[in-house]
C-alpha cells in the first residue's frame, strides 16, 4: 500500500513498508515500552470487535473523552475502520457542553479515561438522552472498563471487520470535531477521510525527517492540530512517544532526545522563561555575557544574507559561549519544532532560531483540517509570519483582508448546522474570520481577527461574549471587556458600578466609602471585591476560560471618547489602544 485513502490505512501501510518499526513509545513502571504497528493494529482490531458486539453501525458517533496517552489512538482507529465516526472531546469542557455535543452527535457509546471522567459523564445521563454506554480506559470499582469492551467483542469475527473497513469511502466522514461558536453552543466541524489526509501530505513536505525518527506528543489528540501531526508522523514512520505530561516534559527530552515535536506558543514560551530564569541566577561576567547573548539572538533573521559579517561574528561567539546550551538542554537532535494554535511573539522565535532550536511557525483552523500554511524549513523563514500556503491549497484575502481559503483540507460543513456553514462556505471559498496581509510576495502574516473570539498562548478559544454578559450579571460591574489573545491567560478589563460599591462600602469598609472615586477604586478591599464577583462567574466556563487578572478602569466605555459604537458595542481596538499600561499591567 503506497497511498492511504482512509485515515485508518495510515497503520496498515506502516506495517507494510516498516513492519519491524516501533509506532509507539510510553512509560510503564518508569521505563520506555515500545509498541510495534502490529501490535497496535491488534489492540485496535479487539477493540473494533467490542464495537460491533454493542451494534456501533456504520455513520454512528462514539465518543471519546482522554487526555494525550496510547489508547487514545487505539479508540480513533477502532471507530474509524468500522465506519463509525470519533468525536474526541477535551476533558475539561463544561458539563453544558458534554450536554450539547453529545446530544447533538446523538453519540450512543462512549469511552473516557479515568475515573473522574466517569463519574462526570454518568452524572450527565439523565440530560443526554442517547448515551447508552460508558467505559472507562483505567480499571477501577464500579464502572465498566476497557477490558471488558474487548471482551464483548472476543466471539467477533475477523471476517466483520474487513467487510466494513473495505466499505469506507475516502469521502466519508472521519470525525467530527467540535469548536466553539461566538454564542457559546460548540459548532460540530465535520471532516472526511480525504479532508484530513490532504493536511497529511502537506505536512510530508513541510517535515523534513525520515522513518525511524523519534517525535514527543504531549498535546491533546483531540485538537484537530496534533490530531493531524500524529497521523503524519504515522504517515513518514516517526515512532510517536507519549509524554506522561507536560511536567515531565523537560525529563523526556533527556531521555529520548527527540528529533521533531509540537509545541503551542504557550509550552515555547515557558521555554523561554526557563531560560530567562537561568540567566537571572547567574552572577558576575558569566550573567553578563548571558545577557548579552540573549540581545545579539533577539536580532536575528533566518535570511543569512540580512544578517552582516560583524552581527555572523557575534552570534558564532554568542552560539559559544551561551545559546547552544538552550539546544542541548532540549535533547541536542531536535530537527523541527512546528509551533501553531495561535501567535507565537518574534522575539522569543529569533532566539530560539539563533539557537539553534529550529522553530517553524504555522496557521491552520479546525474548518481546514487544519493546516493552511507554514514556514517550511526548504523555503525560508518569515519571523513574524505563518508563512507559505500548504500543498494543494489555495489562498486569497477577500477586500477587508479576510483570509479564504480553498482546497481538499476544507470542510463538508459544521453538523446539523446550515445557517453557520453558509455564513463561512461561499463559491468554494472557506471565510476563515482571520485578517491577514502578504509580506514578501506569498508569506502570509495574521494582523487581526474578524470577530472578537481569540486564542490564548495554549492554543485554546476564548469567547468573550458569554464570559462578558455573566460578568456584568454581578451588580457590582457595569462593563467588562475579556483580553489575553495570545497571552497566558484570559483577563478583563471591568468597569464597577461605582454607586453600588459606595454602597457596600458604607457598611463593610466605612473608611473606603468617603474617599474621593480615584482613591476608592485602587483600594485593595474594592479590587477583592470585584475579583470576588469575577470569580463567581468564572464557575460557569472550563478551567482555561478562567479570568485570572482583572484591571479595574475608572471611567465608563462611552461613544463620545470612540470606544463604544452608536449602537454601544465595544469598539476593542480602540478600547486596547488607551488601556495598554493597564492591559501591560495584567501580563507582567
């Protein structure tokens, strides 16, 4: 088999061009456990039988609920090469959302990881009115485990599965991932075979690694970005090791000395923290040449010609003294990191590039299977931008310089949702909602977003909108604004109201309460205050939408100063351009 045509082929082929290769690697009892492709299929086989048992029919969805480990990729082949669907969730998802997306899916059959998963999905049944089975991939009391979905499946023949998986088509439906929408209901992006396997092949010609290469995961599989790296890894013959988590990052890399991986700006820009971290406990000329180093790096550009014979001087000396220490420190084979998600800042990528880590930063949606373009190690690097259009894919800027976008990576649609799919599927064209401009003829650079929806440094979706309307439910904010596109973390600009406050005031701090309005809105107790009534709606959004730093502004967002339209809605940019100390001040 030289062209996979279904996602599922991808273990197949591997097993006929490598069949000696390891495809996996994790820890068991504190060592590495290899997995061959033969063993994986037969993992992946016994638990497709359990399926069939429990009449999984072909188009049906399962459910699949797992932070990053082995089984996880078990559970997407077992569906697939039956004819079923995968909807691959994130553990840490609100309960309204498992309620949406696993009524709307009307998924039968789940499989989550652990124990706390178990129990939040069996809490949740009364209100999902399809939901039949749940298992568990670790074993523990009372509750139905993986082992016993195998053996369910035990009297299934071999014959079952071949017949299905011969039937799927390449214009079938792969998966279904499920994205966040601007009204808070998750949208339902529906995927094929051939939609997800043409991100494969572009990928193949960005990575330049051969089989028997060694690539760390640690990102969840069910983010349709490594969701996709992994299968091209499968696709090259990358043996894929899986991290126990992002704790023991560091560890890994130690030990198995990885030659490709995929990070979001967030893991680089702890990375770079380290790093600072390092130079800040030095003393002496050792912290002022690290110093020094880390200033020569900052300028560098990956066009060798931009860079003059004095500055090459200095980075060969710097590369000596200081920065190829940061690429030892990270294994010493790293071949390619692709960073994506989300905006990674030019500094911290022209370090890293000055050190040797070779960083290439990427753009892709869900919509997109997800891989638009980047910045390919063979055709140069654009700091700042997210570079070159992928293979068979075509890109335009529509007059207000919104990205479109056509090709096979592009979606069939969002599920069950025609008014949403027109709104972003128009001539053949995908309306990505994401500003962009070319820089040096086809480098593609992202300066805005359309809509008011971002992604913080995790790669994960804020949508300020709910966040905003629950904030403002509190009788102690009058306006809030949620920020943090690219950043760590959410945060928000509130605007009190200042009358309800003095209110309070007047019976919990009387001292507070005769302050002029400026003294009274820095006072420690009244920031506490509100943080108190940001905390109480942060219960109502998952872990990462958590507002983690407020800034409380002294004056009402109003039409006369540009910051709120005629029909009062917030005009952002404007809003960032005169806060920008106070956003600053949120970020450190």
């Amino acid at each position: 088999m030289t062209t996979p045509h279904r996602i599922f082929d991808l273990a197949y082929r591997q097993l006929d061009l490598y069949p000696d290769l390891d495809m996996f690697a994790r820890k068991a009892a504190g060592q590495w456990q290899k997995i061959t492709t033969s063993m994986f299929l037969n993992d992946v086989r016994a638990l497709s039988k359990g399926l069939l048992a429990l009449d999984v029919k072909p188009g049906e969805k399962v459910g699949l609920v797992a932070e990053s480990r082995y089984e996880w990729h078990v559970v997407d082949f077992a569906v697939q090469q039956i004819g079923a669907v995968t909807v691959a969730m994130y553990p840490n998802i609100t309960d309204a959302d498992y309620q949406f997306i696993f009524n709307d899916a009307a998924i039968r059959l789940c499989i989550v990881s652990d124990k706390n998963l178990y129990k939040r999905i069996c809490d949740l049944t009364d209100s999902i009115y399809s939901l039949k089975h749940i298992f568990a991939i670790n074993e523990f009391a009372d509750s139905r485990n993986w082992q016993e979905l195998i053996e369910i499946g035990r009297n299934q023949s071999e014959e079952d599965i071949n017949r299905l998986k011969a039937v799927v088509q390449t214009d079938d439906l792969a998966t279904l991932i499920y994205t966040s929408g601007t009204t808070g209901k998750p949208k339902g992006v529906m995927l094929t075979h051939k939609n997800v396997l043409s991100s494969v092949f572009a990928a193949r010609e960005a990575t330049p690694l051969e089989a028997h290469a060694r690539a760390l995961t640690f990102l969840p599989p069910c983010h349709a970005y490594e969701r996709m790296v992994i299968y091209t890894y499968f696709y090259i013959g990358i043996t894929v090791y899986v991290a126990e988590g992002l704790e023991r990052i560091a560890e890994h890399m130690k030990e198995i000395q990885p030659n490709i991986m995929t990070a979001v700006p967030r893991i680089m820009e702890k990375v770079f923290e380290n790093i600072m971290k390092t130079g800040a406990t030095l003393t002496g000329m050792k912290k002022k040449l690290f110093h020094w180093a880390i200033a020569v790096a900052e300028n560098f550009d990956p066009a060798e010609q931009a860079n003059g014979f004095v500055y090459r001087q200095k980075l060969a000396l710097a590369r000596r003294l200081v920065l190829n220490k940061f690429h030892a420190a990270l294994g010493g084979q790293l071949v390619t990191v692709v960073s994506g998600s989300a905006s990674l800042q030019s500094r911290i990528i022209r370090v890293l590039l000055a050190a040797r880590i070779p960083i290439f930063e990427g753009y892709g949606l869900t919509e997109a299977s997800p891989l638009v373009a980047v910045n390919f190690y063979n055709r140069g690097i654009r700091v700042g931008t997210v570079g070159n259009a992928v293979k068979d894919v075509e890109i335009k800027l529509a007059e207000d310089g919104e990205i479109l976008v056509k090709g096979p990576n592009v979606m069939q649609g969002y599920y069950k949702n025609p008014e949403a799919t027109a709104e972003v599927l128009k001539d053949g064209w995908l309306y990505t909602g994401d500003i962009g401009k070319w820089v040096d003829g086809n480098f593609l650079k992202i300066i805005d977003r359309k809509k008011e929806m971002f992604k913080i440094s995790g790669g994960k979706y804020i949508v300020p909108q709910p966040m905003e309307t629950k904030l403002v439910e509190s009788p102690f904010i009058e306006q809030a604004m949620v920020v943090g596109d690219s950043m760590k973390y959410a945060a928000a600009f509130i605007v009190p109201h200042y009358a309800n406050l003095k209110d309070w005031a007047k019976e919990h701090e009387p001292a507070l309460a005769v302050l002029p309005k400026d003294q009274f809105l820095s006072a420690p107790a009244i920031y506490k205050r509100v943080n108190q009534e940001v905390r109480l709606a942060n219960q109502h959004f998952g872990n990462w939408e958590q507002i983690k730093k407020i800034a409380i502004l002294p004056e009402e967002f109003s039409i006369e100063r540009g910051e709120l339209t005629p029909t009062l809605k917030m005009k952002r940019r404007e809003i960032m351009k005169r806060y920008t100390k106070e956003y600053e001040g949120m970020f450190g």
